[in-house]
C-alpha cells in the first residue's frame, strides 16, 4: 500500500490489537522500569483496545477516523506506557492529518505538502517529540528512546527518496535496534537482565504497521531475558502509588502544572489537548497530586494503585464470581440459571475488555472465574484477568474455546469449594468437552475440508471445518459421528436462533440409534449464524 487512508488506518488498528494479545504476557514479564509491576503489556493492550473500539464503523473521512481513534486512546490509556502511546497517537494522527488532506473516499482533496512516505516519517517524528515533551523529565533508555529512533530511521529513508512501505520498515528496523541497546542504557533494565517493555510493545505496534503496508505478515518477537548483571532491580525503592486521572483545563494551564506535579513524584506525564488531558504520576502524597489538578481545573475518573500490596488494601463482599460470556438469550439464560454474570458476545459482537472488568467491579466480589466460550475472547478475558488482579482480586479465566465447554464447566461450579479446587474442576469439564457446529456458508472460500460454495452446509469440529455437504442435518450428522468417535457419555445440542425445529430432533434420533449408550440433552440458545452448537464430554 502506498496510500495511507481510513482503510490502511482500521487495518494497522486490528492486527496491532491481536500482535499485542499475542506478545502481552511477555511485555509484562519484560516489566521493572518504572516499577516492577508486570503491567506495561496488559497496560498497552487496554489503551490500544480502547482506541479501537473508539473509532467508529461506517464511512469516515480519514480525519473523523485518527480523531476518534486517537481521543478513544487518550481516554482509556492505562499506566505509564499507555499514556506515552496515546500521546504517540494522538500526535502523529495530528500531523498526517495536517500535512495529508483527504476526502471521504481517502483521497486526495489538494496538493498534499509532502508525499505520504515523508508525511508518515515526519510524523513519526512529530510524535516523538509530542512524547518527550509530555513527561517531565525524560529518560533514555525507555519507549521515549526507540520512538525517537523509528522516527530517525523513518526520516532517513524518507529524505532517501524511499517508498512509503521502505520508510516504515527502516522506522521498525530502527526501533528494533534501540530496543537492543536500552538494556544497556537504563541501570534497572541491566540488572534485571531485561529490555524496555514499554519499547518492546511500541516494536509491536510498528511491526503491525508495517505487516499492514507491505502485505506480508511481521511477528515481533519479544526478547528474551539476558543474563542479570548486579542486584535485583525489585530493590530499586520509589513511590508508593500511581495516581491517573483525566483533566479538563485550559491548555496554557499544563505546562506549569506538570512542573508543579514533578515535585511531588516521578513518572510524570501529562497528554491530551484541547481542554482535556490524561494525568500520570507516581507519588507518596496521592491527595496533592489531585489537588494539584483541582488548582487548574475538574479531575474526574480518578485511579489510584498501590504498588506494594493491592490486595491487602482492597476489601470487597465476600464471595465468587462466575463471570460467562454468552451467544445468545436462550444461552443467557442457562448460564444465569446456573449462577453466573452475563456478557454478550458471539459471531459479529466481540466482547471487550472494558465489559469484563466493569462486571468484575459490580460484582464486588474477591475471587472471579471468567468463561470466555470462545477462542477471540481469550486474550479479552486474560487482559481483563491481568487487570483486575492488581486490584487485588483473584481471577481465573477457564480456556473455554466455546459455549459448550462453558455449559460443562459451570455445571460443576461449586461455590463452597476452595477457588484452586474450583477452578481446578470447572478446566478440567471445559477440557473433557469436545465441541462441534454446524452452519451454512455465506460467501465462497477456501476451508480446512476445501472449497466452499455460498449456501453449503459446513460442519465445524473442535474450531475447524471438518466437513462440506449439501444438507445440513447431513453435515450434523458427520459433526456428531466424529465428536463421538472418541467416545463420551454425554452429548450436547444447543439450537440457534433461526434453527429448523426438526433439525435437533433428527440429530437426536441419529444418536439413540447408533449410540444407545449416550445421552442427549438439547437447549435452546438463541445464537446466530450456527443451527446447532454440539458438546460432548
């Protein structure tokens, strides 16, 4: 792609979120600057997560899009590097917006200044700087670091006469290099024997990037711990809490606000613009970080984390938690029966993180079981796991990869058991549960069982398409056959929304013929897109 547009800007913002599922528990082992919480890669996840659910479906022109985008990641930045990335964003959005005029279409509406590949780097550029200028006392070694050399990286290849794709893998190349280097820049990260998490984060976020302007898919891999070289960085002393809220106040306020927040901690940063801004800062006096905000205008969604023993600080009603991510009403309604809290997920509808952790908050409770019954919500329920847990909450989210498992765990939940022994039971049910569908193909594709043509039945095991016919209650029938040809005792049939009423019934009666030996139990689950969801255990 050589064109930077709303499209290239939707497509950078999917494959950076799923690049940093993917690498977020690495990040957050990579973790001890500027305090050794094993955060900074959940932190990056939820601020890139609530950048994209920030920006609009639909037609938009290409400044309504880095608008939105860079206002949702201003608003739901989390920690230290989330806010220096949604500085990044937002700055960088600016300037392609300025010097790239487009119309609704992505095209060019005049004379663009620059061409896009010096308009990407001098953004690149912008941001940097928009970084630098946002914390109050900058330290190499860190994100701050490999931003500025993506960006020097980026110009020289630019002013080189490069081709936009060119000047974003030397912006990568250049960055990867400074992430290398930061172990030796920053005496915690060298006793520790670690990288720069925040920088290995922004190294995946341009790796997406560049993933999305040459075609070719880029896997960032984190690095690896080296050999610890002097005492351990934990002993490294520091205030006791982070304290973040947003601000409104007048943009001639900051600058000397930042200053008058430096001298109560460290790990200051201040973004944001046009009236509102995001505060960061690490303090022991967490009421005159406040009131310093309250002297220049109104704080609101104020956060406050204790570094050193967030569970001992948090005291909430007694109890557990099932938490379970549902397809449908009629699956709502099973899971409610059993004692669970419902989110609303499935086909077309992903359930994210904000939602998980707003029903973790309401319920109030000290030990959560989260059930994501599908595969997309994984890395959703294990970033929302990681979150709350710093609040000192116990989580566990069960790998249920589908509704089905969800069923068979939480029809072993028992709340007067030890959570580990809990826990223990309602995996083990999810993992002896084999699951199956059955749909009916809405385009032409190519599928693990081959070519598909619109209107063909597929037949779904354990997340693969198994099977191609012509019939569905055909396709149910090979699902069922191969589900059950590894055995089982129990098997499972949750109908959707638009299901033929016979359709169910007929399956049944294929399983008591063949399989006297299996029981059958059928629901109605109200999903989309799939007749039939099918378990066995």
């Amino acid at each position: 792609m050589e064109q930077l547009t709303v499209e290239v800007l939707r497509a950078w913002a999917r494959t950076a979120l799923a690049e940093l599922a993917r690498a977020r528990a690495e990040i957050d082992e990579l973790n001890v600057y500027p305090v050794p919480d094993g955060d900074t890669g959940t932190n990056l996840y939820l601020t890139w997560e609530a950048a994209c659910d920030a920006l609009p479906k639909g037609e938009l022109t290409f400044t309504e899009a880095i608008q939105a985008f860079g206002r949702g990641a201003l608003l739901g930045a989390r920690g230290n590097s989330g806010v220096i990335t949604s500085q990044l964003i937002r700055a960088c959005g600016l300037r392609l917006d300025e010097n790239l005029p487009r119309d609704r279409e992505g095209g060019v509406l005049a004379d663009p200044p620059m061409s896009e590949a010096a308009a990407f780097a001098d953004a690149l550029r912008y941001a940097a700087d928009a970084a630098y200028g946002a914390v109050a006392e900058p330290v190499e070694g860190t994100m701050l670091t490999v931003a500025r050399a993506a960006a020097t990286g980026a110009m020289t290849a630019a002013n080189d006469g490069k081709s936009l794709a060119d000047v974003c893998l030397a912006a990568v190349a250049s960055a990867r290099q400074a992430l290398t280097r930061t172990t030796e820049q920053l005496d915690v990260l060298r006793r520790a024997g670690v990288v720069d998490a925040g920088g290995a984060g922004l190294v995946v976020i341009l790796g997406a990037m560049e993933s999305v302007l040459t075609g070719r898919h880029v896997r960032v891999d984190v690095p690896a711990r080296v050999e610890p070289r002097g005492e351990s960085s934990a002993s490294v002393d520091g205030p006791a809490y982070e304290v973040m809220y947003l601000l409104d106040a007048a943009d001639d306020q900051v600058d000397g606000f930042r200053l008058r927040l430096a001298a109560l901690g460290d790990s200051v940063v201040v973004v944001g613009g046009d009236g509102l801004w995001n505060v960061h800062v690490h303090t022991d006096d967490v009421g005159a970080a406040i009131e310093r905000g309250i002297d220049i205008g109104r704080p609101h969604r104020i956060r406050v984390t204790h570094f050193d023993d967030q569970a001992h600080h948090h005291e909430p009603a007694p109890g557990r938690a099932v938490i379970a991510v549902v397809a449908g009403d009629g699956l709502g309604e099973l899971f409610t029966e059993a004692g669970a809290r419902i989110i609303r997920g499935g086909p077309g509808r992903r359930c994210s993180t904000g939602e998980l952790l707003q029903a973790i908050e309401e319920s109030k409770a000290p030990e959560i079981v989260i059930l994501p019954n599908d595969q997309d919500t994984l890395a959703v329920a294990e970033a929302a796991a990681t979150a709350a847990r710093q609040d000192g909450i116990r989580v566990a989210v069960i790998p249920t990869r589908a509704q089905v498992q969800g069923l068979a765990a939480i029809a072993v939940h028992d709340p007067q058991r030890s959570f580990d022994d809990d826990v223990v039971q309602l995996s083990a049910a999810a993992g002896q549960t084999r699951h199956g569908a059955v749909t009916v193909a809405v385009k032409d594709a190519w599928t693990m069982a081959g070519m598909c043509r619109v209107g063909d039945a597929l037949g779904v095991v354990d997340g693969d398409f198994a099977l191609i016919t012509d019939d569905l209650e055909q396709a149910a029938y090979g699902v069922v056959d191969r589900l059950l040809g590894g055995g089982g005792e129990l098997l499972t049939i949750v109908t959707g929304r638009d299901a033929d009423p016979g359709l169910a019934a007929a399956v049944e009666r294929h399983v008591r013929r063949a399989r006297k030996d299996v029981d059958v139990m059928v629901y109605d689950g109200g999903q989309d897109r799939y007749p039939l969801l099918i378990g066995v255990e």
